[in-house]
C-alpha cells in the first residue's frame, strides 16, 4: 500500500511483524498524530531494495519534501531513508538511543561487581602489596 498524499515533512520508518509472521515496513506522517492520513506506505519486507523501489513511486519532487525521518539503528532502515528521501535528515528514536545506554551502563556495573569480588578474594588472602 502507497499513499503519496501523505507525504509529509516529519516521518517515521520501523518494521513490524504480524501475528502469522510476515514483516512489513511502515512509513507514517508524523503531523498526522496517527490519525487520518498517517499512513505512507506499507510495504511487505524488509528488504531495503524492495521498500526504495516502492517509496521511489513517489515523485522525487515529493520525497525531496521530507525534511526528517525517526528510525531505529538498523541498517536497511537508513540506507532506505537515505535513497528515498534525498534531503532528510535521520533522527534515531529515542527508546534506541536509551536502549542502548543502558546496555553499556550494565556492562560497566557488570564488570565493576567483578572487579569488587576480585578485590575481596585478594584482600581474603593477606596478600601484601
């Protein structure tokens, strides 16, 4: 499904998985808050070739219209923004970037909590430094 007239100035991009399994790109206007008018395209797979050749039905003139697209970190995401909308900046989602934090704040705490335990065992020990 492709709706050029809902091209907008703010979109998102993500995939999605339906219930029997299939994935599907999803591009929404975001000025249409979800209401009508919200829906750019749905397009079967993830495939980045595949969803370009479809957003690329889009008038070149309309795509160069875009001035952002929210993403995910996933690669084929922003290889698709970068060819279908030319002059968009991308903007990753904010729940990725936190994700992602607090990932590298756990393998910190991780490795610390290592640390303290090796630190106990040794000062168990008498070792004198």
């Amino acid at each position: 499904m492709l709706f050029p007239e809902n091209t907008g100035s703010y979109l998102s991009i993500d995939e999605t998985a339906f219930s029997n399994g299939d994935l599907y790109t999803i591009v929404t206007n975001k000025n249409a808050n979800g209401k009508k008018g919200a829906l750019l395209a749905m397009i079967k797979g993830t495939k980045a070739e595949d969803v370009i050749r479809i957003l690329n039905k889009i008038s070149l003139k309309q795509r160069k219209k875009v001035k952002e697209v929210t993403l995910d970190m996933a690669a084929n995401m922003g290889l698709i923004v970068k060819k279908s909308f030319p002059k968009a900046v991308l903007v990753i989602d904010r729940f990725h970037v936190q994700k992602l934090a607090l990932d590298a704040l756990q393998e910190i705490r991780i490795k610390q909590d290592q640390h303290k335990k090796l630190w106990s065992k040794i000062k168990r020990k008498n070792f004198d430094f």
